[in-house]
C-alpha cells in the first residue's frame, strides 16, 4: 500500500527527490518516515513527520534533508540535498496508520540511492 519511488544514482553534492504514494484504505495516520539501510548494516530512521506537522531528522541529514507531505497526492516525500557517499542505501518509507480497527506500520519496498564520490 505504499510505493516508493526517486532512488538512482547521483554525484556527490547533487540531489534526489525520494516520494512516497499511498493506496488503499490508510486512514487516521499518525507518522510518516523515512528509513535507510546500508548493506551490512541496521535499518535507521532518517526523518519523520507527525499528523501534527512536527518533523524529527537524523542527526546526520540535519539541514540537508527535508521530508513533507502532499495531502491531495496522498504521497509524502524526502527532499536530499547536498548528497554524500555515506548517504547511499535502500530507502523505505514508513507510514503508521489505521486500516478500519487496526494500527499497524506499513512499509514500502525499497529505493535505491548510490552517492559517487
């Protein structure tokens, strides 16, 4: 119910737009994120939005990257700016929402984003 899009490869100091587009019957959603995981490595999380519009960012994409939401597109996106070599990994978008009774996290598949130094 979540499909990721934008990963591709891109210079260091260049940008990427990563988007996120919601299907199916998501309501009363409380976060949307974004989360990165480089091979060998644990999946972290690099930038939030609240229902309420309050962001949270990892310490490491402060002021580089930006994550927003687009309520008529029902998709959410991350802004990456000023991309370096340790930004490369698999993007997922993450969602925490409400299908009729029931809460639950829902994920997107994969994104690629390579850096080249």
């Amino acid at each position: 119910q979540l499909q990721a899009s934008g990963g591709g490869l891109v210079e260091a100091g260049g940008s990427l737009r990563l988007s996120c587009a919601r299907s199916g019957s998501i309501s009363a959603i409380t976060t949307m994120a974004w989360y990165r995981q480089a091979p060998g490595k644990q999946r972290d999380l690099v930038a939030l939005l609240t229902s309420d519009g309050d962001t949270k960012y990892a310490d490491s994409v402060k002021g580089r990257f930006t994550i927003s939401r687009d309520n008529a597109k029902n998709t959410f996106s991350l802004q990456m700016n000023n991309l370096i070599p340790e930004d490369t990994a698999a993007y997922y978008c993450n969602l925490y929402g409400r299908n009729g009774a029931i809460w639950r996290n829902y994920w997107g598949q994969g994104t690629e984003v390579t850096v080249s130094s």
